[in-house]
C-alpha cells in the first residue's frame, strides 16, 4: 500500500523521540556539549548554524554519520523546520544507532527563539571547486582550507626545494607565500626549479616563481623578497609568517635561520639535497629538536660542497621539496605525526627511506636551558674561524 | 659483520661504494677497520687530536650513538652503522 510522506512523517514521529528548543539551548548552556548533527544542505548551514554542530547533509547521512558518532552515542537531529532530521532519525536507527533525538521546530524555532547562531565563515562557490579534493579530505575539510588560505609561509630559495614547494603550497591554497632569493633565473636552473620557465631566464627568481604561482591559483599573495637573508634582516623577514620552508643551498644561512626559528618560536621546515640524496625534518623550536641539537657544527666547506660543485639529481628536488610542502601544510593545519623528531633519510638511487631519530640535546648550545642565543658571523663560523670558542662549554 | 653506509661526500675515499661491510664489534671498532683499509676517511672524520669532529653524526639502525654509548655503542651482525654529515645543497 502506499503511503503517503504525511505517513511516513507521523510514523517517524511515533519512532524517534523528540527533544524541545527550549531543552536543548539549556543543555548547551549548562555546558553538556551534546552532539548535535545538522542534516540540512550546505547552503542552508552557510546561512547559520547552531554553535557546536556538524553538518551531515541528509543525502550523505549513512556514508558519513561514522566518521561523527558511533551508534550507542547520543545524537540530536536537527534540519530546518523538524520534518527532515526526523525521517533522518529512521534511517540511523535502520544503521543500529539507539540514542536519538530530533530537534523539534529545527533551527527556525531555535532561531526565532533568540538563541545564538553561528554563521561560518566559508569558502566561495569558485574555491569549493577549487579545493574540493581537500575539503572531501575529513582532516582538512573547509575549516582546514580556510586555515590554509589564512596561512603564511616564508620560502628561504626560490630554487631545487622552493620551485616545488611553493609551486604546491601555492596549489594547495597557502594564502600568503613569502620568497626570499637574491638571484635570477640561469638555464642550468631549470632541469629541476620547474616554478620558472625558459623565457623567464635572467628574471628574479622571485619574480618568476610570482608569476607561475599567479597564473596558478589568483588567491595567492606572493611576497617577494629580492634579498638575501641575514642577520640584520632575517627578523624582519620572518615577521608575520607562521612557517619557514629551509631551501637555502648553504651552512651559513641554515644555522642562521635555524637560531632566527628559535628566536621567534616559528617551525622551521628542513631540506637538504646532493645528487641523489635528501635529509629532512622538522623543527619545532623548543617542542622538538632543533637544527644545531642534530648538527651541533657544520662540515668544513670541502667536506659540504654545493649542489652546483658536486650536482643534484632534478626530481631529487621535486621529492624533497614536496616532502617540505606536505610537512608545511601538516603544521600549519596541527594534523597529523610531523617530521619534528625524525630525520628522514632518502636515497634516490637506491630507492629507500631511512628514518634515523633526533632528540633534544640537553646541552644543545641553541635550544639546550642554557644557552645563550645570538647572531654570530655564520659565514666566518662555517668556514671554520672561532669554530672552537664557539663551542666551549658545549659537550664533546 | 656490520653494514655500513657511506654519505656522497665519503664516497670518493671509499672507492666511490655506498655501502661497505666491515668487522667490529663496537662503533669505534668499525671506523677503526673503515680506516685501516681507506686511510682518506680518517682524515674526513678525525681531528688532528684523534677526536671524531663533531659534524659527524654517527648512528646504529636509527638511534644516535651520542644517545647509546658513544663509540664503544655495540654493533651485532645486522645492524646498520650511518655516517651522517649535514648537507647544505637546496637553492643553487
């Protein structure tokens, strides 16, 4: 026989309990946290919300509502006038969920009864599009896409690691990205600094990396820093940004940043590349390890040559760099195990991962209780000049 | 026997191999025989006083020998020696 939707409404209502406006703004109130699921459309949560709920729209309910509550759990329905979230309720009870309740009156009597309305800050309907493969994603999801597109992150090299790390943080919708590189593209750049292109040569590579990133994805800001980093500026240079990416090509400049990291609490992303071998981590400052807890002092020069004396694999780069962008995006979002701890060791020719642990020095003589921070002349250093004095009192 | 990797700047002392497999029941043992037979890498790792340099981290499978005991870190038959010294490379 059929049955009509008045049929299947006043069966609903004979099966699901229902719970008052009234009721539940008082549990709310009293700080009881319960959780309430909004099975409305997007579009109508985007309008408002009650605080503390999630959206499930009803037409992904089954599919989604394990990724919210498991089935002995409370849940309180709610749609926009009572009708929807109680045929919802029919449909978790058919999937063994036994603690329901329906919002009677839905979010129009909760709205019209005064109670606080939360209206989301959302995407347009152009980035939805745009990054609906990371808002699928539960742990970015559109309050992670926004976080992302809030974000600021400082390259240091626009170059091997900054070409493809930027190129991806930019995709990814990293709403502010800071280069900082004093030198201009050169054809032997572009077997692996794939952000610039063959008519761009002899261009700032801020400057080119600014307009594939552009014509990329128009969200983007770009900061370009035509500069090097050092000591009077790297402050200055890091102020604002809530990530460093470390694809400098040199010691002085790393251990540089890996203090200036320290000084104003930022993450610091790190990668380092020779032919067919890459090293990176993370560093935490005064969470994890730091920088100079893993290498307390540099190599000598003719033991650290560069990537333009000894060469470097190109998809070396792409490898490395991406591992920084991810491991950025991990920092920024505070989802997931980061690298912060770990250095990760891969062997492009040999085709293997090694993960070797870095602790924190208790000694360390940037981040250890007693050191004493400050600049030095990090060129001098790593050539090896006052490399003993530096050092004294540290551990051997 | 252990297993020994050798980072690139290394390689040229050690007839351009990426690994090498050595004696020694100690990580000091190792090196020890890792000079014996290529002298050039004693001259990379040790001071003029017969100190490792400090640049050099040495690591058993994946634990720092700073954290375990040193050079006199036992090393068994499968596990894996690292010589590990910073890389710069990255922008040029």
């Amino acid at each position: 026989m059929p049955r009509t939707y008045q049929d299947l409404l006043a069966h609903a209502r004979n099966e699901v309990p229902e719970i008052q406006v009234a009721d539940l703004a008082a549990r709310i109130a009293a700080g009881d946290a319960p959780l309430v699921v909004d099975v409305r459309e997007q579009s109508e949560w985007d309008e408002g919300h009650v605080p503390g709920a999630v959206l499930v729209p009803r037409g992904f309910l089954e599919s989604r509502i394990a990724g919210v509550a498991r089935p002995d759990q409370e849940i309180i329905l709610m749609c926009a006038g009572g009708n929807r979230s109680l045929l919802a309720g029919l449909t978790l009870q058919e999937m063994g969920f036994t603690n329901l309740l329906s919002l009677h009156g839905g979010f129009t009597r909760w709205k019209q009864s005064g109670n606080d309305v939360q209206v989301p800050r959302t995407l347009s309907p152009g980035q939805r599009a745009r990054y609906s493969r990371h808002v699928l994603i539960p742990e970015v999801g559109e309050e992670g896409q926004l976080k992302l597109l809030d974000s600021k992150v400082l390259l240091i090299g626009a170059g091997g690691l900054g070409s493809p790390a930027a190129y991806y943080l930019a995709a990814a919708g990293v709403g502010t990205i800071g280069l900082v590189d004093d030198d201009v593209v050169d054809a032997s750049n572009l077997q692996r600094q794939i952000i610039h292109t063959t008519d761009r040569v002899g261009m700032l590579k801020g400057e080119s990396a600014k307009i594939a990133i552009e014509a990329l994805n128009p969200d983007v800001k770009v900061n370009v820093h035509a500069t090097r980093v050092n000591k009077d500026n790297v402050l200055d240079l890091l102020s604002g940004y809530d990530v460093i990416v470390d694809g400098a090509d040199n010691f002085p400049t790393r251990y540089l940043l890996a203090d200036a990291s320290l000084m104003t609490r930022t993450p610091l992303v790190h990668a380092s590349i020779l032919r067919f071998e890459g090293h990176a981590s993370v560093f935490t400052p005064y969470e994890g390890p730091c920088y100079r807890c893993l290498f307390p002092e540099p190599p000598p020069p003719d033991l650290a040559p560069s990537c333009g004396e000894a060469g470097v694999l190109g998809v070396l780069c792409g490898v490395m760099g991406n591992i920084q962008a991810n491991e950025a995006i991990k920092v920024l979002l505070g989802i997931g195990d980061t690298l912060a701890g770990r250095l990760l060791v891969y062997d492009a020719l040999g085709m293997s991962f090694t993960e070797l642990k870095v602790r924190r020095d208790p000694h360390c003589p940037a981040c250890g209780p007693d050191a004493k921070l400050e600049f030095r002349d990090y060129e001098a250093w790593c050539a090896g000049v006052g490399r003993h004095a530096a050092t004294v009192g540290a551990p051997s | 026997m252990s297993t020994v990797r050798i980072p690139p700047v290394l390689r040229p002392a050690v007839g351009g191999v990426r690994e090498l497999t050595v004696d020694g029941g100690t990580v000091g043992e190792v090196l020890e025989a890792i000079y014996a037979e290529h002298p050039a890498v004693r001259q990379q790792l040790v001071t003029e006083e017969g100190e490792l340099h400090r640049f050099v981290n040495l690591y058993v499978n994946d634990e720092d020998v700073r954290m375990l005991e040193w050079l006199d870190t036992p090393v068994g038959e499968r596990d894996t020696v690292l010589i590990l010294p910073a890389m710069a490379g990255g922008a040029g």
